[in-house]
C-alpha cells in the first residue's frame, strides 16, 4: 500500500450509465470539492452558493452557473470527509439527463481545477484510504456487473466483507505464530521453542483445508460469475435451434417486464431461478467424410468440453434407442465431468407413453417439443438441478476472482513447505521466512501486500465514475 | 386543472438512464413514499431504519434487504412534501448500478405498495402540485432532449419561467379588461362602459404585436430545437459525400472527448459552435433523360425546398463561370427563401488566384478542398453565419413549440375579433365573449386551462423517471 501514493487532487467523473435520462450524476472526490462546487454555482437569487459550511449528508438546490449562462438547476449532496465512500469530501452534483448538460457541467468543473477521474478511481482511494480492502474493491466491480441473484449474493458477502474477514481469520492466527517463532530466533542461541509445534502443525492444517475448501469453490464461484456453460448438441435438424430460441424468447418476456433491461442481456445468455446460464452454439453432430463438415463437428466436439452441462437433443421420429446408444459412444469420450441430459423432442402426445416405454433404461431422459413449447418448464428445471447453486449455503464463501485463487494457492504451497520444514525439524528462520511467504500471499488478497500495477490492472477494469 | 385527477399513490420508477454504471438513482413519490422504503431498508446492523422523522434534505446510509438477504448498500435521499420537485414526499435510493439490483429494487418497492410511475408522471405530478406551469413543464422534456447550447438556452430559459412569464403578463391586462367589460353586463339597462374602448384597442394591438413576434419566433425556435436543415447538392462527384465525412468526423473527434457521447449523435447532425446543423443526403443534380435518376434528382429539389440552407458544391476542375450560371438557372427556382452558398470544391492551391478571379462576380463563393481539409473551417464559419441563432438576444423569447404557436394563433384570431368588435361598436357580451375565447388560448399555453388529452399527450413524450 506505500508503494502507492494518493493523488490528492480532486477528480470528477459522471456516476451514472452514460446517455440521456431523466437525471444524472456527476461525482467529484478529493480536498477541493466543495471549493470548486461553490465556484460554478449560484443560488436561486444568483447569489454565490455558500456549500463548505454546510453540514455532511445534506442536500441543497442550486444553479450551475457560467459567465452568467445558467447550465443547469441542480441538486447538491455533501459528504464530508472522513465519512464519504472515499474517505475524501465529496460532492455528488445531480442535474437534468441531457448528454450534453453532462458535458457542459465536467467541462465546467474541469476548468475550475478538477480533473477527470480514472475508470474506478473513486474506489482507489476508497482502497487507500482504508474504507475498504482491496477484495471488498473487487466486490463493488463484481456487483455492478452481476446479473442474476447468485452473482449477486457472493458479490454483496463479499463486497460486506464476508470473504475478508475468512481471510483475515487465518492471517492472523498464522500471525501469531510468526511472531513466535521470530521471537525464538532473537534468542537463537539458546534454543528455545515459543512456539508449540504440535500446534502450529494443527493450524496449519486446518488453515491448508480451509484454503482448499476456498479454491475448489472457484469453480462454483466462476460459473456464478460468468454463467454455467451449457452445449445443446445433436444431429442436424434435431430442433437445437428452435430449442435456444424458445429457452432465451421465453426468458426475454420476464425480464422485459421493466424496460432497457433487454440491451444488457446476450443473445446466448439465460437466467433460470436466478442461475445464469449460457448456452454455446454448436454444429450438428455426425460421421462425416466432407472435410469441411467435420471442422464443425469438431468445434462441437470442443464446445462440449468446454460446457459443465450438455443438453443432448435428438428428434424423436428419427432416433430409436438404438440409434441413440450409437450416438452416445460417438459423444462419450469428449464429455469428461460434463453433466449431461438426453432431451428428445418433437414428441407426438400420443406416443409419449410407448416413447417412454421405448427410453425406459435411459437414465433422467426428457421429452419436449421445442416448437409446440411443450415440457420446456420441466427442461429449464432439470437444468437448475444439475447445478443448483442455489443450495448452496449463502454463509458458505465461494472465491469468484482468479486473482484471489492464485494467491491462495501460494498460500497453500508456502505451507506445504513450512509442512515439511516442522516435519524435518528445520531451523525457526526458514520456518519464519515460509510462513511470512504465505502472509504475503493471503495479504494479496486483502489488499495488506499490493504495488502499482496490481492496483493499475484491478481498478482500470472498473467502469469511469465509480 | 380541475378536470385532472390527481393520483395519491405513491410511483416509483428508475431516474438515471437505462442500462449499467457506477451508481443508479431510484426516485419514489406520494404519500407513502418514505413508509415503503422504511419497509426495506434496514440500519449497518440490520435494525429498521427510521427515516419519517428524518429531516428534509438529508441523506442516509442503509441496507435494502428482502426476507434477509440483502440486496444492497444504498445512500436514501429524503425530500419532504412540499419541498421537492413533485410537491409531494420523495425518496431517492442512489444504489450500485447495476441492471439487476436496479431491478431487484424496483420489484422489491413494487411488492410493498409503491406503482410503476407512468412516463412523466413525476413532472405532470409537479404541475399538478402547481409547482410549474404546463410550458415549464414541457420545458423539462426540452431540456433533456437538448444537444446544443442554443437548444439548451432557449429550454432553460422556458423552464425557468421566461416565456410563461411573457404570457401570463399579456393575460394579466386582458383579464382586467375582461372583468371591467363583464361588469358592464351587470349594468348594460344602463349603458355604461367601465372598459375605456380607445385603451382597449391600444392594449389588443400591443398584445397582437407581440404575439406576432412570439409565432414569428418559432421559425428559428424550431430550427434551434430540431437542428437547421441544410442540404448539399451539386453534380455526381462534386465531393459531396467527401464534404459530409468531413464536416462530421471533424466533429465527433470533439464531441468524443467525453467517453459515451456518441451514441446519442445522429450521423448526419453536426454542432457548431452551440448551433445544431442537420444535413440532408441529396442525390447528384443533372438533367437527365433516365427516368429512375430524375425521381432522385426530383428528390434532391425536395431536399432543397426543406432546407434553410443549400451548400452547391461544385468540382472547380470541372465547371466553369459560365457552366456555374446555367446550374444556378436550373435550382434556382426551387431554392425559394432558403440560404445559398456556393462553394467550389477541389481546388488547387496554385490556381486559387486565378479561381477567385474567374468567379468574382459571385456573391459570397468560398472555395474548400474537402479530400485535403482545407479552408473547412471557413465553410463552417459561414454557415453559422448564415443563420446566428446566436446573436439573437437570450432574453428573446423563441416559441419552439408548436402546441404554443397554434395556442398563440387561437388567442391572436380571437383578438381579431375583439377588434372587429370595437370597430363595429359590437355589443359587450359578444367583446367578452371573444376576450375569453384569447384567454383560453393563452392559459392553454401556461395550463390554466387544459384537459386530460392534452396532460396525456404531453407528458407521455417524457421519459419514465422525469
């Protein structure tokens, strides 16, 4: 953290989505804030606004003024330092929507000394300031983009601070120890041992399984954030299409309900129960000799690794059982740990019984038709089942960042080593120097350990305004 | 007014504008607005949040939760009835800005008795509450919409009460007289008239003067609102496309400077210096036998006809003074009032001496090279001049809208008649007849009179939010 310094100039960013709305945001942070507020506005009587004796948390109507060209009435809202997301003063301006009042009022400000923030600048010097650490930072990037209600609840533990705190946990009862043992070492020639060994052996086992615990989550804690990837394969013209579209056309309904959401979904993307899933386009699968033909069949091929559940889709007048059995040893050895559910479709509801009766020792296969919109509730459900994150205890700390996976794997690693140094009764310093190893990796985390352009390649992911 | 039922039910709706970013701001109105988010905000730890007895104009830190999950950190913004924009109690949740919690909120204040406010209805709220008149109100709208600062002055200048102002002096004066002629009605066995007629007709005069002024304005009113039209023509390859590119990528290298603008520019609109220009695509003018070319042709005399402005661009290589004369004939009758300006294209540096010589007897010709970019600045210089809505005097009031024009066009044919009645010694109730009849049109303009119809017609064109 000293390795970066805190700019102390006041910067200035628009906080809400870009384009033209009712109102918007514009976001000043830093020691001239209120100076420089008070200088661009006016009051109703185009008497100079008086802001800096003001009280914290209050809010007040003014006109933004320059060269006696009212730009805007407006509503100001003081957050005085230290009690501002910043930690800084900060002014929050709200004025009407346009695109170009926006420009007008940052032109304004920026000609009065502020300057325009850097994408996640205002969370930077939160960061710095000690309002929060860093893995609470990552958390704010993460909620704003979260998009179903699981992305959301991890987002918010840990934006709360539920994973910090995990690791704050194990720093410091490794802490301790370490403390202990540098201890011994100022005593080096009398052999002493501060530090129970039989102890730390249990801590440190315990801290292992608990690091453990976390990076296995990662693989819940990424599909959460990125969606759970799911392939649709099958022969030409078993419905795949018509299926993805029914899937997402149906989901697009719901989420219509409040307008504008439909720009900030994806084509491939669908919600189900607040699980995010996202489906892979995938060729046609089957025995081909066309050259060509088989590049697509194999991109199919590689879809289906890269998914956590395929939906295999066959047309029920075409497949017999024992066709379908052929198809399975044909897909079999590219699924790996992938789930996969047998949908047949285009079913006749007269049938359905012998078609049944046909599939019986085909294990949780479904019958839909994708175009009649039958049995599709009954796919999205089984989908939700296969990977129900959502019983996954909220409590639970799932790890989402890959940033934090790699450094808990350090962690793990330099106590494997300090593992093996008790084991083989190696001296207090190396142990010290393996156990301030895995310090340094938890304290990545946190935010504790960090330098310049791990904070650069964090923030500049941010959006501009937060 | 009193037609207008005003709802008590408390609205909600999202007042940034759609899609994701740092921060969104949620914006409640009614009664029960401060009781609804009472019922989902709880305090850091998990209290109920008390906010009734919370002062106006204060801001509060607290958790929006949903059977114990927490959906978000947000700042609450406290606006006591009456001193807030709708008149009525307002709440503003500023939250993360994400869609999702954006909509999680807005589900959550729905299910807890607040509706999803209609588009407008926060500023037909505020009408309704009479803190606005109508032609402020619609100024709002303007103001959002506005792109450049002419359109920007003149809608603040609406919104803050100039132009009501102006009419509702000139409906001040006539209902004096109004009511001194209706008394007269009281005593007409008598014959007597409280109305001095000779000051009357002074006063019908003056108010039909500046009402003629007021729709005269218009015409540069909507130019300042919908951009002044301007339309290139000239032969195939006069470089008329090569002029369009640069004129508007020179722009938008500006206009980008702040991150986001762009996609609320419209290719063929171009701000200069604060004055909106939208250019008309044309087809090549020749004579020509080819039927399918002459309809476009016939269309680029359409474009001629719609514009304020016509740029004849011409290939200096190519046309001559005698050749410029004979294309002039040939557009000549279709330019009507629109401004001419001839400009001759794809000059040589070498013979720009020799150029100005040739054409020297043509009023106001510039010579550019669009490919090269030269003299481009003159040519946008000249069009400003062409048509400076700048130097008009802000303190002008521009009508730039046309429900107010046919209302001042109403008022103006009723005080037509009054005149026609004072000159025909017409009988005191007819006079106050058709007094009533200007009145009306006036108040329509600032609301005192309106309908259901035209509030709905009007505050439909809002955004949700507004």
């Amino acid at each position: 953290m000293a390795h970066y310094t805190l700019n102390k100039d006041t910067i200035a960013a628009l906080s809400t989505p870009q384009g033209s709305g009712a109102i918007a945001v514009i976001r000043l942070s830093g020691e001239n804030a209120i100076s420089i507020v008070e200088k661009t506005t006016k009051t109703k009587n185009l008497k100079p606004k008086q802001l800096a004796n003001r009280n914290s948390h209050t809010v007040h109507f003014a006109l933004l003024v320059e060269n006696d060209v009212i730009i805007d009435e407006v509503v100001i809202t003081l957050f005085k330092a230290p009690n501002s997301y910043t930690g800084e003063e900060i002014v929050e301006i709200a004025c009407h929507g346009s695109v170009f009042i926006q420009q007008q009022i940052l032109q304004l400000l920026f000609k009065h000394g502020a300057r325009p923030a850097q994408a996640g600048e205002f969370t930077l010097r939160a960061f710095l300031n000690g309002k929060m650490d860093l893995s609470q930072a990552e958390a704010v990037a993460d909620l704003i983009a979260s998009n179903s209600s699981t992305s959301h609840q991890v987002a918010m533990q840990h934006m709360r601070g539920g994973f910090s705190n995990k690791i704050e946990v194990l720093r410091e009862n490794l802490v301790n120890f370490a403390s202990l043992i540098e201890l011994e070492l100022d005593f080096s020639e009398e052999d002493v041992e501060f530090a129970n060994r039989t102890d730390l052996k249990k801590l440190i086992h315990t801290i292992q399984s608990i690091i453990e615990k976390l990076v296995s989550s990662f693989e819940v804690g990424n599909v959460i954030k990125n969606g759970i990837p799911v392939a649709i394969v099958g022969k030409p013209n078993a419905g795949k299409s018509t299926l993805l579209n029914v899937l997402l056309d149906d989901d697009r309904a719901i989420v219509s309900e409040i307008p504008g959401t439909t720009r900030d979904t994806i084509e491939d993307e669908l919600i189900i129960e607040g699980v995010l899933f996202r489906f892979i386009d995938t060729a046609g699968i089957r025995t081909t000799t066309d050259v060509i033909e088989q590049i697509g069949v194999n991109k199919a091929f590689e879809a289906i690794k890269k998914s956590a559940i395929i939906i295999y889709l066959f047309d029920t007048h075409e497949l017999s059982r024992g066709d379908l059995k052929l198809e399975m040893n044909l897909i079999k050895e590219h699924i790996g740990t992938s789930q996969l559910l047998i949908v047949g479709n285009k079913i006749d509801f007269e049938n359905l019984k012998d078609l049944k009766k046909e599939f019986e020792d085909v294990p949780s296969i479904l019958f839909i038709s994708a175009k009649e919109q039958k049995n599709i509730e009954e796919l999205k459900k089984a989908l939700v089942n296969l990977f129900d994150t959502r019983t996954l205890n909220t409590t639970d700390t799932i790890v989402t960042n890959s940033r934090h996976v790699n450094s808990l794997n350090k962690a793990h690693e330099a106590l494997v080593k300090v593992n093996e140094g008790l084991s083989s009764n190696i001296q207090s310093d190396f142990l010290a120097l393996d156990i301030r190893y895995a310090l340094e990796a938890l304290g990545e985390i946190t935010g504790q350990v960090t330098n310049e352009d791990l904070l650069d390649n964090i923030f500049s992911k941010f959006c501009i305004g937060k």
